[in-house]
C-alpha cells in the first residue's frame, strides 16, 4: 500500500523525510502460542512525538538503524503515540506497541523475539495509512464506541497512553521489588506475620520517594505512586523552573514536592533533596536522561539503606561503589514497556485526566516540509513543553471540543 508519511533513514544529513512509501503487510502474533495475522487498515488521526523518536533519528544520522527497519525495507515509519481509526470497524483505537514471539514482551528472554509499531521492525503512526494486528489496536471506553469525531481534549490525553501504561508497569515492578526486598526487615522490626509485613513492606518502600527529571514518564511514574500511595512524600528534581507549567502541575495536580535544579551543583543538589524530604530517599527514580542521576543517588548518598533505584533513562551509565552499596542492601531496576492490561489500564485513566493541558500542537503542514527541523528547533528545544503532539487528519478530530 503507498501512503505519505515521515520515515527514519540512515543518512548523515537527511535521517529523517516526508514522502511517499511503500506499507507491507506481513503476518504478526501478538503473543507466543497465538496465530499470526496480517494487519488491517486503520487511519493514523493524533499523534504525539517521543524522546525515542529523537533517538532513532539521531541513530539514522551515526548509520545505526539496520535492525530497526521492517525486514527487507531501508527506511522505518516513525511514531508509536497516538489515536488511530480503525476503518472496518468504524471506531477510534490505540496501538498497542509491542508484540511477538514471547510469552510476555516486556521481559522477553534469549530465544524470543519482538516487534515495536514504529521503533523496531515495524512501521509506526506518522503516516496517511498504515497496517496494524487486529488484536493489537485497543478499544477506548464504551462510552467512546459511537463517535466520529474525537475531541480534541481527549486526543491530547490518549497520546500518552504508551508512557502512562510504561508508568503503570513500573509502579506494579517497584511494588513487588519492594515488598521482596523488605518484608523480612518489616516482619522484624514489628513482630507480626508475613502477610502484614509483606504489605507494610509495600507502603515503606514508597515513604520518601524522588523522581529525579520531569519528562513524560517521570510525571506518570509520580502519578502512579501518589494514586496507590497517599501518604507518599514524592519530590520531584529537575531543571525547570518552579513557576514552570510541569513543576505547577506536579505540585498542584500530585501533590508532590518539587526542587529547581538549575544552577546547583551534584553535591547541593543532594543535599537539598535530603532536607526537603527529610531523609534519604526510599526509591531513587532516574527518568532524566543524565549522568548526573546515579551520582546523586550513589556517590552523594540521596538513596538510603534497602532503597530501590529505578533507572528508567535511555543512555546514561549507572555506577556504584561495591563496597557501600553491598552493605546498605539496595536494588537496581530496569524496566521499560508494559502489556496490554498497563495500556488498558491507562487508557481507562487518561480519559479522566487533565493531562491534556500539558499537551501543545505543532501544524502538520510546519512538520511535515521540514521535520527535522521541528525536531531539532521546536520539538525537543530547550524549553518545549512536556508533550508535542499533531493533528494527523483533522477529518476525524473535533477541535472545539
């Protein structure tokens, strides 16, 4: 099927164009043990631009992106964030990303394979058309079914459904971590029974929690703690501004701390989270993207005793001092990705949120005649807001509502 849309290439100078390509539409499962199936058309609508995005561009730029095209194809269809209309079945769905040959494709093992819908072996989103599994294109809440235009305010709300349902994986991760690495402390210290300590051990793991960055899956992951854990002192760290649109929102939305960390150095940065939660911190989360995360919690010693790190940046090395870190009996944890129920679950929570005035829109037509200059210049400039997103095909979104 030809189509028009922006796609990733490797080249130095142009990795990213718009243009006419070329969809295939080869047989994908879902899952392990299920029947693999062509896809079915569906019509790309609102769609939201991801730091992975920005990665993969710069990628094509160093020649990198071989194993990320659909096989036998030299170019990747971009995009993974986002509503889509399904045409045969005449209602609005959400991709779930990320399928295959695995039993669960969020912890894949060696003899499993996986596909991701516009990062990895499969062509995305930013396209006039595109093929998806049938399985694989999510329902919105029923009372969604009967519309033909979707309103804008809830379009900027579903395009986080991908980094939300990443968020809801993460808290489900940290929760059974936690309760593992501390039940037997907490069975101990209160002298009850393993049922009662495996549920205080839950609650303690999240008593003085820091995010450290405020990106997209930062704010979700900070969500998330504060839906399942009221008491929670969260604090949130990062660069912006404390008048900023993210940092007002965190604080009056989650009813989360935040520190300004513009203009301190590793050591005050450290120091200045320690007396804003009053203590060292239960779970560290690097959401950043910077080196500088592993260094506050380590070498500064923001994480405390039994704390979980939660590395949760693409690119960043983390590092530690064996010695300390053996001996205060913390965790490392990486997850990325969710399953289907993280994305349902999202997508029930997002519908009800106010995460759509985070959201600024950037025209198609602006996009489209350069789009690594939006990338590069708007998009992912200093000071863009926390989501960008475009209105694909105005024909299926009502932009007064």
């Amino acid at each position: 099927m030809k189509t028009y849309g922006t796609y990733f290439v490797n080249d130095e100078k142009l990795p990213l164009r718009y243009g006419e390509v070329n969809i295939i539409n080869p047989p994908r499962q879902r899952l392990r043990s299920e029947e693999k199936k062509t896809g079915v058309e569906a019509v790309p609508v609102f769609c939201g631009f991801c730091g992975t995005d920005y990665e993969l561009m710069k990628m094509g730029r160093r020649g990198l992106l071989n194993k990320k095209f659909p096989d036998g194809e030299k170019r990747l269809i971009n995009g993974h964030e986002g509503v889509v209309w399904v045409t045969s079945e005449n209602r609005f769905a959400i991709v779930l990303i990320r399928g295959g040959d695995s039993f669960d494709p969020t912890r894949f093992t060696e003899d499993e394979t996986y596909f991701e819908y516009g990062c990895d072996g499969a062509d995305g989103i930013f396209c006039d058309k595109g093929y998806f599994n049938p399985d694989m294109l999510l329902h919105l809440p029923e009372k969604y079914d009967k519309t033909e235009k979707l309103p804008l305010s809830l379009a900027k709300k579903l395009v986080f459904s991908d980094p939300y349902a990443c968020a809801v994986f993460q808290y489900e991760r940290m929760c059974d971590i936690g309760e593992a690495q501390n039940f037997r402390v907490e069975k101990a210290r209160l002298k009850c029974d393993e049922k009662t300590a495996r549920e205080r051990a839950i609650t303690k793991t999240f008593e003085r929690v820091v995010i450290f960055g405020l990106g997209t899956t930062g704010l979700f992951i900070g969500d998330q703690i504060r839906r399942g854990q009221k008491d929670a002192e969260i604090l949130f760290a990062a660069r912006s501004g404390g008048n900023s649109q993210k940092a007002k929102f965190v604080k009056n939305e989650l009813g989360c701390k935040y520190l300004s960390t513009g203009g301190l150095s590793e050591k005050e940065t450290a120091n200045a989270i320690k007396e804003m939660l009053g203590g060292t911190a239960s779970v560290f989360i690097g959401t950043s993207g910077a080196e500088t995360e592993h260094k506050i919690a380590f070498e500064h010693g923001v994480l405390g005793c039994n704390g979980i790190y939660d590395s949760f940046s693409l690119g960043p090395r983390v590092s530690f001092d064996t010695m300390p870190f053996g001996f205060k009996n913390q965790v490392i944890m990486a997850s990325i990705n969710f399953t289907q129920k993280h994305m349902e679950k999202a997508i029930r929570l997002l519908c009800e949120s106010k995460f759509d005035s985070l959201v600024e829109l950037i025209d198609k037509n602006e996009f489209i005649k350069d789009p690594i200059n939006a990338y590069e210049n708007k998009i992912y400039s200093k000071g863009a807001p926390l989501k960008t997103a475009v209105i694909w095909n105005k024909d299926y979104i009502d932009e007064k509502a």
